[in-house]
C-alpha cells in the first residue's frame, strides 16, 4: 500500500480536527479566528503528534486494506 493514499484517506479527518480547534479558539477570544491562526496549526499539531495521527493512520490503512482486498476479489483473472 501507498503512504500517499493513506495521507489522502487521513486529509478529512484532518479537516475536522482542524475545524475543531478554530471553533474551540474562536470561543476562547471570542472573536473570529483564521483556520490558518498560528494557535490553531500548533493544537492540531499537537493533536495529531500526540497520537491522534498515529491512530488515524492506522485506521485508515486498515479500510484501504480492506478496500483493496475487495477489489482483488472483483477482478477477474481471464481464461486461460
């Protein structure tokens, strides 16, 4: 399996830990907060190097495990 397509399943949850920390930001300053904050980009940091990013990793190669057994399954070798 390719790192590359692990790091592509790992970019929404990535997304989301990173809309969480703006929204949890905004609600500390009470004002509006950049998702781009220097603030922001260390807490998500943070979170995902401390382990967060390894369990993510980790569940995503499993589905692309699992995906990719399944289209083994699906594909057809012809006859001979």
């Amino acid at each position: 399996m390719n790192n590359a397509m692990i790091i592509n399943r790992e970019l929404p949850e990535v997304a989301k830990i990173v809309e969480v920390e703006t929204r949890h930001e905004r609600r500390r300053r009470g004002s509006e907060v950049s998702p781009h904050d220097l603030t922001v980009q260390v807490r998500v940091a943070q979170r995902i190097l401390d382990g967060l990013g390894r369990d993510l990793r980790e569940r995503c190669a499993r589905q692309a495990e699992r995906m990719a057994v399944r289209d083994r399954k699906h594909i057809r070798e012809p006859a001979s």
